[in-house]
C-alpha cells in the first residue's frame, strides 16, 4: 500500500510542477495570484464537489466498481487537451532570455572606469 501511495504522491508531484509552471508562464505578473486562486477555486467547485456524485453515478449504471477510473480518464483527457492548447508548438525562441541587455563592461554591477 505504501508503494501504491509513493506513485501516485510521485505523479501528482509531476502533474502539480508542470501545471505550475505552465501557469506562471500563461498568466501576467500583476493578476497571477487572482487568476491562480480562481482556477483553482472553479476546478476545485467544478470537480471536486461533483466527484462523488459522478463515482456513484458511474458505479450504479455499467454495475462495474472500476467504473470511477472514466472519471480520472476524463479529467486526464482534458488535462492533455489543455497542455496542446497552451503549448500548440515547440519552438526554440520559447528560451529564456535576459529581461535587459547585458553590459560588456559591467562585472557584478560595478562599471569599468577608462583610463
């Protein structure tokens, strides 16, 4: 049991850094924390308190106790949907650049004085 839980903590971690990072690199600086905790709060709302309603819903219909694995398969489907939709293409100017110039004379913000 221990090792089924360390794999699913271990996917989740993966999910959750990717989902982060994508984040801050969609949303702009100044609304980051209101787009953040909205999202968080619709897709907590949306499916979150829906989830049980959804898993005995699935349970009861087909008869089949696994039937709740449709569920995450749903949510993973969207997940994929959303990551193609943000990142529709791998493109090499998507590097990080410097947010200023950098100055050739300059070595840890002290100028070079000429002689």
């Amino acid at each position: 049991m221990l090792v089924v839980a360390m794999m699913f903590s271990f996917y989740f971690g993966i999910y959750s850094s990717t989902m982060l990072g994508a984040f801050v690199e969609i949303v702009p600086k100044h609304v980051r924390t209101t787009c953040f905790s909205l999202a968080f709060a619709l897709a907590a709302a949306l499916f979150g308190t829906f989830r049980p309603l959804a898993s005995t819903w699935l349970i009861d219909r087909p008869d089949d106790k696994a039937s709740p694995g449709f569920w995450l398969m749903f949510a993973a489907v969207l997940g994929i949907i959303a990551a193609l939709t943000v990142y529709p293409e791998r493109q090499a100017s998507r590097v990080a650049k410097p947010s200023r110039p950098e100055r050739p004379n300059s070595v840890l913000g002290v100028q070079a004085t000429p002689h």
